[in-house]
C-alpha cells in the first residue's frame, strides 16, 4: 500500500493518503482500524461499492472519477473530488471527519499524489478491464456471509440429528410402556423396552451383529451413565394404587396389585384419595427424558449454552467451565463426561396387560 499526498496540480486534497494496489488490500479496507486522522484518507482503485460492515467509526465516502484518455489523466476525477471535499469541508465534516474515498475509475486514474502515480496505461486497462475491479468487495462479502453460511449449515445436520434422535425416543418410549404393561409396571422392565428402543441410534450396521453390539452398549454403558435417563409413571399414582391396590390375590398376601380382570364388570365410582376409577387406574402412562449427545461442531456448543442460559454461547471450553443460569437435568452428566448433551422428552400410554405393582 503506497502513502502520499492527493493534489491537483498546486492544489493539496488531502495530505495523508493510502493507496490500494492489491485486491487483498481493498478487501480490507478500513476493517480493524478504530479511528482515522484529520487529513487521512483511504483511496481505492478500482471502486465499484463500499461495504460499511464492520465499521467502528463515522466515514465519508467521496467519489471521483471519470472517462479514461489514453496516456492520460481521467476527465474530471480530481476536480469531482475537490468539489466532494469542499462540499465535506462546508457541512462540518471535513475537519476531524473520518474519510474513506473511493475513486472509481474504469480505466485507471492521473491523480498524482506525494510521489505515487495511480495511472495505468491504456492497453493494460483494456486487458484487466471489468474482471478485477469488484474482487475485492467480493472477497470481503464472502468472508462476512461465511460464518453464517457455515453455522446455518451445521445447523441443519444437528436439528436433523435431533428430530431423528427424537422420533427413536418416541418409539423407545413405546417399546418401554408396553414392557411395563406386560411385566406388571416394573422399572426393570420399562429400562429393558426404553434400551431396546434406543439402539437405533448406536448401531454402526445393519446386520445382527451390529443391532446386538448396540443393543449391548445402549443396556451396559449408555444407559449406566447417571442421570442418562429418567422414567416418570404418571399413571397410575400411588394414591390409584391405595385406592384399589388389593393383596392375596395373584402375588400373594404381601403384594399390593390393582385388578385387571373383568373391568367391564367391576364398579366406575372414581377413588377417593386418586379422583380416577379402577378402569383409568389400568392405564399406564409414562414419560421419558433421555439426555441425548449432539456431535455437531460449534452448533453443540451453542445449543447446549442457549438450554442452559449460560452467557458466552460461543464459548470453546468444555462443559462445566461457564456457570449456567438455569442448568437443565444433564448438565451435571454433561460436565462430568465433557460432552454436549439436551434433554429429550416422550410420553406413551398403554392398557395394562397384567396387574399394576410398580416398583
């Protein structure tokens, strides 16, 4: 980038100018700099727009050029930008403004300034022409929208992950109630169903081999882990199973059961402790939340702060590091094992097939 003085003939413009030569430079701009001098300006050649992104101060944007001569000097370019600075000078801003000039010139420009020459010969404008002049403004273009390019298309591939990850725990979340309902509400039995459901989401393959190794890992490992998952019995309660709960029928003398025979023929006066009659009571609802890995780079990360009301969402440290506003149930296990986990909730109802006994 050459320095100079912009004059026209023994007229000064301006007295501290830096000329743009390369298209890395003009890509640049002003970005990074927080303040310009009085008398300092940024002249880029070949300028077909100015991009403001990023700004951190107050610009004037003066425009000159003109029709190029061969071997000679663009008409009107200097004078155009004497006529802008004078106009900058008579509204307020000329002293202490911060200026970014711009000489948008088709061919090449004749100013002379402090040593420096912006012109070009006629036949090499003719061979460059229209190719190079907005490379630049490109550039920097691409590199503004390439974050958010990027992030957007993270995006997609992590909520793509999450509604399968979620149509698995609703199928899981079934597989689970229907083992509950066969085997007498036991939790035992609805974690066997939930591990079962949920192996789709381990299995590197289709074939047994493959469905087994993930169903083994999902049973010993995935599911081990504390606070992994959670299952709520929301139907029947403990006061359903006060109110008709009977002993020494099928399980012996010691085991509270609720019926689950001949329910068309049995009594629909509602319980007095639960407000549901011994038909609702054989309903078995429950709800599963199940603390599922995102894997997605940088998307994880900011998902995993926004659930978790932690401030610097784009923090690159590990789980555990921020101090969260409003942890969710797998932020400890998400500490404790550096990973980025959310919580996932389903719900599922059945009839039970056998005798209600929890536990």
């Amino acid at each position: 980038m050459k320095r100079g003085m912009l004059r026209r003939g023994a007229q000064t413009l301006c007295t501290r100018v830096e000329r743009t030569e390369h298209a890395r430079e003009r890509m640049r701009g002003l970005l990074g700099r927080d303040l310009l001098a009085d008398q300092q300006a940024l002249w880029i050649t070949p300028c077909n727009a100015v991009h403001t992104v990023g700004m951190r101060m107050p610009i004037d944007g003066l425009p000159g050029g003109g029709r190029h001569r061969a071997g000679g000097a663009p008409r009107g370019a200097a004078q155009s930008l004497a006529r802008s600075l004078a106009r900058a000078r008579r509204a307020g801003t000329g002293r202490g403004a911060r200026r970014r000039i711009g000489a948008a010139a088709r061919a090449g420009t004749g100013i002379r300034g402090g040593g420096m020459s912006a012109s070009r010969p006629g036949a090499r404008a003719g061979t460059r022409g229209a190719g190079n002049r907005g490379r630049g403004a490109s550039m920097a273009e691409f590199i503004i929208v390439l974050p958010l390019l990027l992030l957007l298309c993270l995006g997609i591939i992590q909520f793509g992950l999450l509604y399968q990850a979620k149509a698995t725990l609703d199928y899981a979340t079934l597989q689970a109630a229907r083992e509950g309902a066969l085997n007498y509400g036991r939790a035992s039995a609805m974690r066997s169903g939930l591990a079962r459901g949920l192996a789709p989401l381990f299995a590197h393959s289709a074939g047994l081999v493959g469905q087994q190794s993930a169903l083994l890992y999902t049973n010993t490992i995935e599911l081990s882990k504390p606070q992994a998952y959670r299952i709520d019995v929301i139907n029947p309660t403990n006061a359903a199973l006060q109110d008709f709960g009977r002993a020494g029928e099928y399980a012996g003398s010691t085991v509270r059961e609720i019926p689950n025979d001949t329910l068309m023929f049995r009594n629909t006066t509602p319980g007095g402790s639960s407000g549901i009659s011994v038909q609702d009571g054989n309903l078995l609802k429950i709800r599963v939340t199940y603390c599922y890995a995102m894997y997605v780079p940088f998307v994880n990360r900011t998902i995993f702060a926004l659930m978790n009301k932690i401030n610097n969402v784009y923090s690159t440290g590990k789980p555990g590091v921020d101090v969260p506003l409003a942890p969710n149930a797998c932020y400890l296990l998400s500490t404790a094992e550096g990973s980025w986990r959310i919580p996932l909730e389903s719900e599922a109802i059945v009839r039970m097939q056998t005798p209600f006994r929890g536990g």
